[in-house]
C-alpha cells in the first residue's frame, strides 16, 4: 500500500513538473552538415506507458529515469540532403531501392539500417573531430520527445493532422480523423514540441543506440540498455503507422541489418566547445 502511495505521488510531482516548459534554449549549427542541435537540460522523469492501456504497455513499465547530464539532440531527423553530402547520391540498397530516392532533399533519409547510420556517423566525426556524434539513448529520446510532460504526446492526449505526419485512417483512441498524406513530408514541417524538436511524433521512425529489452521497473541512471541483443529500438512512429506508435512511450524493435522505407534517424553531439546561441 505505502508503495502504491509513493507511486502515485511521484505521478503527480512529475504531472507537476510538466508545466515547466523551456521557454528558450540554445541552438548550434554544426558546419559540415549545417545541422541544427538543441541542448536538452538534465533532469528526472517517469519513463514508459503513463496510460497502461494495452497489452502493449507491458515492455514499458513505467519507472523513474535521470538523465544526469545536458545534450545536444538535432532539431530535425536527418534529411536526405545532409546525407549526401557525406555518402553520396547513389541508391543505399539498389536491390530493394528506397521508394523516396531524390524525392525531395528534405525529406528525411530512409532507407538506411542501423549499420548504414553507424557509417554515416563515423564520416561525420572523421570530418568534425572537435565533436562526437552518436545515436540517442532511448531514454534520452524519450526524455527529449516528452519535454517535460506526462501526456501521451508533448502536445496533449490526442494527435491530429495539424501537428503530425502519421497514418490516421488507422482507427485509434489517440487521433482524431483528418488526412493520411500517404508519405514523408520535409522536416520541420510540423510544430516542433515544447524544446523546440520537430518531428518526434511522426514523419519516421528513428533509430535508436540500445538494444531492445523489456524495461526494468527500479530507478535508473542514464540506462543505455543491455549490452549486446538481436534487435535495435526504433522511436517515434512514422506516416505508415499509427497514432498508437508515435506515443511518446511507444517502442517498436528492428533487425539492424534491415532497412524499412518508413526509418531514418537523428543524432546527439557531444564534446561541445563553442559559444552556443539563444533562438
């Protein structure tokens, strides 16, 4: 019983908490690529399903989570435009080409496997050697996605076509009817959340550095996930899905030596010495 009580408490200092929105933050442009990155403050949250509505819910046990550092998350998803700059404009599988190929240089790049983005980043920091750069922790993404809040998008209890690239002829108590655009959309399109990051929900999915594992209900720190697995954690939905999968507590798995036409990514930067800029 006393455990319930603590439990519920610590909903509400969280749900409290949630109002706290960041009213500005810093932004840097990274110069290879011209990539914008946000810092991300430090902080506690309650990671996993705060709705616990379906049998899904289960691999995402709510539990409390620190983040004890700051970061720097890219603004948008990885367009394809910034991906050729580093791999070139040639076809990244040509035996199951990507549907998007030259689509547009800024929809996000799909079509990329885990692996395909370990490739780019080691370009990347070949070029910028005074930064580090690297895929999110998947709970450094959803700490970022959520911004401070408990719902179960950053933008409320529902989504709907205004704010979110998604699949809403797919019935769900989380959307609302409106239009199913059918493919990616340019980045940043869409309002960005309460920290100024565009496209958490919706648009693609994104990779993620852990390996999948179902969550652990104790307290953790900076948790990077197990060390070795079979399958990587994709994030935040994308236009073929659902409401139900851009969440920001949802959880999906992906062999990492597959592409999905639905599957791009964003990265963090770390090692920073700069003066950084208020937007």
């Amino acid at each position: 019983m006393l455990r319930k009580i603590t439990f519920i408490l610590l909903i509400y200092f969280f749900n409290a908490c949630a109002s706290k929105q960041v009213k500005s933050f810093s932004i840097w442009k990274e110069p290879v690529t011209g990539m914008e990155f946000i810092l991300i403050p430090k902080g506690s949250f309650l990671m996993g399903n705060h709705e616990n509505d379906d049998k899904e819910s289960s691999s995402e046990i709510l539990h409390k989570v620190t983040i004890s550092r700051d970061f720097w998350l890219a603004r948008i998803e990885v367009t394809q435009k910034q991906w050729q700059l580093l791999m070139g404009n040639k076809e990244i599988h040509p035996e199951k080409p990507s549907p998007f190929h030259n689509a547009n240089p800024q929809y996000p790049i799909v079509g990329v496997s885990y692996f395909d983005v370990q490739r780019y980043l080691k370009k990347l920091n070949e070029l910028a050697q005074a930064y580090h750069f690297r895929l999110p922790s998947e709970a450094e993404w959803e700490y970022a996605c959520r911004a401070g809040t408990t719902t179960p998008f950053s933008s409320g209890l529902n989504l709907s076509d205004s704010l979110a690239n998604f699949n809403n002829e797919i019935p769900s108590t989380y959307s609302t009817q409106g239009k199913y655009i059918g493919h990616p959309v340019p980045v940043g399109s869409y309002p960005s959340n309460p920290w100024g990051l565009h496209d958490m929900h919706g648009n693609v999915w994104e990779w993620i550095s852990d390996w999948y594992a179902p969550y652990s209900p104790e307290q953790a720190t900076n948790p990077q996930g197990p060390p070795s697995g079979k399958q990587k954690v994709i994030r935040g939905g994308s236009w073929y899905f659902g409401a139900r999968n851009a969440k920001s507590s949802s959880r999906r798995t992906h062999e990492p030596g597959l592409w999905g036409f639905s599957i791009g990514f964003r990265i963090v930067c770390e090692k920073m010495n700069y003066e950084s800029s208020s937007l």
